[in-house]
C-alpha cells in the first residue's frame, strides 16, 4: 500500500513506523523526479535531503517547531509532506507552487529564502522570540555546505553561540571530504555523545565535580578530553570553539541513524550543531553521475535521466559574455574573473579552464569578492566581477566603501538583470540600475544587445576607467546575431538613428528591442515615433537628452527596472529642472515585488511586452488613434490576471 498519498500534513508523518518511513522515502523520491521532469528546477539538492526532511517531519512537532531552510531550494520533498503535493506538479510555473518556501504559501513555510546563508541568524532570531515569551518550542536550521562558505552563516553562529540560545543547526555537506569519518568509530561517538543517558550522566558528573574546590580545573579537565576526542576524530572544532556543541559527522541518508540522533538532541540545550554527509542526487542514478548539470535543471525524460534540449535561434547572453571574457583574457594578461560560487552560472567555465591563474570563485561571499576585486585594481590589474543581479545586492557597501570611493576601476557584470523567470521575486534582478546609480563615481551601462555588450567590454579592457563600471544584461538570448567583429563604441554616449520627432521613446537595455518592435507597429498604423538606445543610464548623454527635450513634445521611458529611483525617474528630474514644457510617461516595473513565470508570461503582466508598450505609447502620447487599433492591441495582448508575490 501507498504511504505518500496519506500524507497530508507532519502529524501524519509523526505517526508513522520505521518501516513506514523507508517505504515513504523510496515514495518521496520518486515523486520529485517525476515533478521535476515536467516542470524542471532543482532536482538533485532535493533528492539529496529526502531522509534529512522525513526524519525532521517525523522528530519534530511543525508548525510549533522551526525548520528554518537555508536557500530553501531543497525544500520540494517538505512541500509534499506539507499538504501540497497535489500542486507540485505546478512548481516554479506561472501561478503555481514557488520554487522556495515562502510564508504566504503555507504555514510550515516557517521563513523564506532564496538567497544563501541567511538560515542561522533567522533561526536566533526564532530562538529569542520563543525565549521572550517563555515558549518551549524547537528551532532548527538547515544549512549546506555551500552557504557556508558566507560569512554571514557565521555571523549567526558567533551570536548563536555568545547567546546560547536552544537551537540546532544541521550542517548538510554533500561536497567536504569527510568520507572517512562517516564510519562506524564517528557513528558511535556521535551516539554516544547525544545519547540522553550520556548527557543526564554528564550533567551528574558536572554538578558534582562542583562541590570540589578545584572544581574550575576538574572541568576543564572534563571539558577538554571531550573535545580533543572529537577533534582527533571529526572535523567540528571550529563550531566548538563559536560556542555549538558538535555531533557528527553521520550518514544523512541512514534514515534510523537521523531519527535516532534528532531524538537524542531535541533533549538537548543550548546552540547545537548536528553534521550530516550526504549525496547530492541520492537515488536517482543520472543526477548521482552528474550532480552539477541536475542541480538547476529543465524538463528531463524521468525513465532515462536525458535532458530536454531546446535549440534556440541564438546564444545566450550568458554565453556570449563567456566567450567575450576569454577574447579580453587572451589580448590583455591583466585580465582577471571573480565569481561568487556561479562559475557555470555566469559562463566562465571556458575562462576557468583556459587561465586557471586568472579565475577566482570566492564561494558565496559577494562582499568578500568586492573587497577582493579592489585589491586587484588598486593593483593596475584589470578585475570583472560576475555575478547575478540579485546577489550583487548582498555586496554594496563593497561598491560604495572600497570602490566607488576609491575610484577603482572594477567592472561589475550583472548576469541576471532584469526579470529572470521560473526562480521568482527572490531571483529578479529588478533593482541594479537603482542601486548602481545611486554611487558616486560610478558608470552605469545596459547594452541593446550582444554585439553592445562585446563593445562595452572590450572598451573596459583597452581603457583606463576613472572609476567602476556595472554592465547589466539579462537571462535571455541575445536578440540579433553576433557580427565577427568588434564594433568600437561611443563610450558614454547614446545611440539613435533620428530624434526628429515630437515622440521620442528612451528605451534602456532589453527595452530598446521591445520599442523597436513597438515603433514598427505604429509605423504600419501611420504614427511615427523616434526611438533612442540609451545604453548609458549614468551618467546620461547630455548632449542628445538636451537636444530631445528641445525638440520632442512627448518624451517616454522604458526599462527593465523598478520605476522608484530607476532610469525613468532620473530623466524626469533632469526635465524638470530643465523646465522642459512637454509630457513625460515613465514605463518599468512598478513598485512591488513580481512573481514566478517564464519571463515572457511576466513581462506582460507587468506590461512591459511589445503590445502593452504600442498601448500606452498610443493612449499617452499619439493623436487620432482609432478605437478599433487599441481595441485589436488589447485582444492580442490577452492581459493576464495581474498577480503579486
């Protein structure tokens, strides 16, 4: 008989038998592999926490109990185990299940998180709260190997442990070599020194050496054979000395092992840190040989693991940058890529393979790297720092402290700008050209397309910048083909084939092809606009901004980016101060935060696709256009119910 379909929520899993649970595992498995072939996202991370889930559900008493998930993109088993099984068929699509927790979604979604190492400290502030009131619940973070690598994680432990708060941090590690201590000496010693009958004899032990006079050496005696112990058998001295009591490392997929030790530890009090070793697409043979290519994963034949591979017309922008960056490295040896833990994410994978020397993956410590790439600029070398959009945001006092300051010429790739889909609100890179512009010293750049892009970059390197630049481009293909040659750029300066009109469009980035499609379909209607590539957002090209403002009667901007302190906004101060006497039309995304689609589904819902643009271009800013032209554009556009995360 079936255990997974009677599982409606974790007092169900509680019930549950030993036996039981092994048979739900197995179904548990299979159930993610088969939502994530329909739907893709990430599968192996999953697969490898399928026990850890089961055995928490079963442990603990959720929702009164916190599990706090670093990341959270390990969490579609919990998801089905929580009553939304029936729906994980839709995750990560447009109006289905997110592809993170998130708190609106479910109560035992207790916090969400779509970014790394954030799981410790949120767990302390669980913690405090419960201690305030006088609770008696359990707070439990999960954490992986990778978020580790942030130094935020132990920002949290540091406090956790100066505060000794009750806690219990799981340290997933499907990556450190502690092979041989997942053996059968490290599993006894972790029973033993979690053990209920060894901590209440320890306790004894501890309030009876207090009534000796020299009782202070006795236990630090006591104190120090216990650790040197385990710091001659298993890695955790580090969490010791940060105030945690360290059990592990075990095997997170003996399933027995981790009820048993959660059991054990729920007893316990104080900051405790429980390390579990395990295997990165655990039961599903094609994401156990290639755990990288299954971790972020699209629509996949679950019988034979093959992957669904789309042909698109042309090369990513990803790839593209990839490509540029090995043409910068081969003319100019002072050429050097930073990433943060995203080497295949950000396409240096080829850039890493052909200079080694030259390639720096700092793990997931955005701020670490800014620091880092300002050591090399102050060093006349020539630094990029790649990273996504939404992840630079955890780096800007590195932006405006150590470089902008400084003036140093660091050159800041922002891979993921703009809306990037399935990954959802946590992931949009929606805010950089705000935050970018706001920085002293700093040159905000967002090229139309990949040919620009190249342009830029070889500019970057075959220069001396007076200052840092951020390049922005999107999760998308680049929308023409790439010419052989690179195009030499007007740096600094915008591009258009005519402002001659009383429309003027200043479209930024992505939107430049948008209001070039959008230009063409008023120009079949017989209205004429003008469109400007204003590939430079700071600073702008004065020159031509002057010259539009004295001849346009209707100026409109459009960009990829939130409207409050975005491109737009900045244009309409200038006007203003200017006593420019026309109308202006900000268009962008406004003020909330957007939810998870594919992008083409979000870009209409936001409307910022060709046919929301004609509409608003037409009823703001053109004369005589016909009912029947709008009421055709609203049917092509079939707007969407407009849904916010």
């Amino acid at each position: 008989m079936k255990i997974l379909p009677n599982i409606k929520s974790p007092a169900d899993t509680r019930k549950l038998t030993l036996d039981e649970l092994m048979i739900l595992k197995d179904e548990l498995r299979q159930d993610i592999v088969s939502a994530v072939s329909k739907t893709g996202g990430h599968l192996a991370s999953n697969l490898g926490t399928v026990e850890l889930t089961i055995a928490l559900h079963h442990v603990f008493n959720l929702p009164e109990d916190k599990i706090v998930w670093d990341v959270s993109h390990q969490t579609y088993g919990h998801k089905i185990l929580t009553g939304r099984r029936d729906k994980i068929d839709t995750i990560r699509q447009y109006g289905g299940l997110a592809g993170f927790t998130k708190r609106s979604e479910s109560e035992y979604d207790t916090f969400g998180a779509g970014h790394a190492s954030t799981s410790i400290s949120t767990a302390l502030g669980f913690a405090a709260d419960r201690d305030n009131i006088d609770g008696d619940n359990k707070v439990i973070a999960v954490i992986g190997d990778g978020s580790m690598t942030g130094g935020l994680a132990f920002e949290g432990m540091n406090n956790a442990g100066h505060l000794k708060k009750d806690m219990i941090v799981i340290l997933n590690d499907n990556t450190w070599s502690i092979s041989k201590n997942v053996g059968a000496l490290s599993k006894y010693l972790t029973t033993i020194l979690a053990d209920e009958k060894f901590n209440k004899l320890r306790s004894e032990v501890w309030e009876l050496t207090g009534k000796f006079k020299r009782r202070d050496k006795i236990r630090k005696a006591i104190s120090n054979i216990e650790q040197s112990i385990k710091g001659f058998l298993v890695p955790g001295m580090l969490f010791q000395k940060l105030g945690f009591r360290y059990f592990g490392p075990i095997d997170g997929h003996d399933l027995p092992l981790l009820i048993k030790t959660l059991e054990d530890l729920k007893q316990l009090s104080g900051p405790l840190m429980l390390h579990i070793a395990t295997v990165k697409g655990k039961g599903y043979k094609p994401a156990e040989i290639d755990a990288g290519a299954y971790h972020g994963v699209g629509k996949f034949d679950k019988v034979t693991g093959e992957l669904a591979v789309s042909k698109p017309s042309r090369s990513s922008y990803t790839n593209v940058f990839g490509d540029i960056m090995v043409e910068l490295a081969e003319k100019n040896d002072k050429v050097i890529a930073i990433t943060a833990a995203m080497a295949t994410g950000t396409g240096l994978v080829k850039f890493s393979n052909k200079f080694p020397e030259r390639f720096f993956d700092v793990g997931i410590a955005e701020g670490h790297g800014g620091c880092f790439a300002g050591g090399l600029a102050a060093e006349d070398m020539k630094p990029y720092f790649v990273v996504y959009s939404t992840f630079m945001q955890r780096a800007y006092d590195q932006i405006i402290h150590d470089i902008a300051l400084q003036k140093l010429p660091v050159v800041y790739c922002m891979d993921r700008a703009g809306l990037v889909g399935n990954d959802g609100p946590t992931h949009h890179g929606t805010f950089d050209l705000t935050y970018m512009s706001t920085v002293p010293n700093m040159t905000v750049a967002a090229p139309k397309d990949g040919n620009e892009l190249r342009s830029m970059l070889h500019y970057t390197s075959d220069n001396k910048l007076e200052g840092p630049v951020s390049i922005r481009y999107p999760r998308d293909t680049v929308p023409t083909d790439m010419t052989t040659d690179v195009q030499p750029i007007a740096w600094g300066k915008w591009d258009t084939e005519n402002i001659d009109n009383d429309v003027v469009v200043l479209a930024v980035g992505t939107m430049v092809e948008t209001a070039y499609r959008a230009a063409k379909i008023l120009s079949d209607a017989s209205h004429s606009i003008a469109v400007v590539n204003a590939r430079f957002v700071k600073p702008f090209d004065y020159d031509m901004l002057e010259a539009v403002a004295k001849r346009a009667k209707q100026i409109i901007t459009i960009e990829e980016n939130q409207i409050r302190g975005g491109f737009g906004q900045a244009i309409a101060e200038y006007l203003m101060s200017s006593d420019y006497k026309g109308k202006l039309k900000v268009i962008g995304i406004p003020d909330q935060f957007v939810t998870h689609g594919n992008r083409d589904q979000l870009l209409k819902e936001i409307s910022l696709d060709t046919d929301s643009i004609v509409h608003t271009i037409s009823e703001f800013a053109l004369q005589e256009v016909s009912t029947g032209f709008l009421q055709k554009l609203r049917l092509r556009k079939n707007p969407v119910s407009k849904q916010v995360s």
